[in-house]
C-alpha cells in the first residue's frame, strides 16, 4: 500500500481549513507505525492491520490539530470588555461573600472587634460610589 494514498484516503472528508499539515500526517504516520508495528507498506487493503493503522494515524493526527489550535489560543485575543466584565463579576461576588462571612462572624458573638467594610462600593456601571 502506498502511504500518499492512504492519507488521502483517511483525511478526505476533513475540510480544508480543518485537514491537518503534512508534517503532522507524517509525524502521525510514524506513530502509529512504531504504535501497531505494521509499517504502511506491508499492509493489505483490506486487512485487519489497515483498520488498525487508520485508526491509530487518524488519532495522532487529530491529537496534533488540538494541540495546534489550543496554543493558537491566548488570553490577550480575549475580547477587552468580556475581560472586565469578568472581573466585575468576580469583585462583585466576592464583596457579597463578605458581606455573608461578616454576618456570620456577628451571629457567632465574635462582633466585639472593629468591623472593616471592604472600602469599595460600585454601582451597576462598575463606578465607585
């Protein structure tokens, strides 16, 4: 069996945009080799060892692309305002977890010390008040 034909037989129904390079092909064909220890010109067509070999190919190749697209990914190309808006609603909740914990801390009888409120209040546009 011919490895070029094998590949393209195996990634013809990725989209283009979505076909991994040929160095990840190749790298994934090396794999799986060492993997099933079948090499791809040893094989039959239609062997057991081919399904095996196909299989093993596709998964490295598929572990490539993922590894690709996740370091494609970085926070920086986060969109600004979901950022802060994220963290609005983190300092948000976490003045409300103070207010209950020092509401607890009162309950318990422990309101003998000097109570400190967190010194930031906000309205709903994140403005302090």
């Amino acid at each position: 069996m011919d490895q070029a034909t094998l590949l393209t037989d195996l990634f013809a129904d990725y989209a283009t945009d979505s076909k991994p390079s040929a160095t990840m092909m190749a790298r994934a064909v090396r794999k799986a080799q060492n993997e099933v220890g079948y090499a791809v010109a040893d094989i039959l067509d239609d062997s057991e060892e081919r399904d095996w070999l196909e299989n093993r190919i596709e998964r490295f190749a598929l572990d490539g692309l993922l590894k690709a697209k996740a370091e494609d990914f970085t926070y920086n190309k986060a969109k600004l305002a979901e950022v802060f808006t994220n963290f609005r609603k983190e300092r948000d909740s976490l003045d409300k977890d103070w207010k209950e914990v020092k509401g607890k801390i009162f309950a318990k009888g422990f309101g003998c010390f000097q109570s400190i409120d967190p010194g930031f209040e906000y309205d709903k546009f994140g403005r302090p008040v």
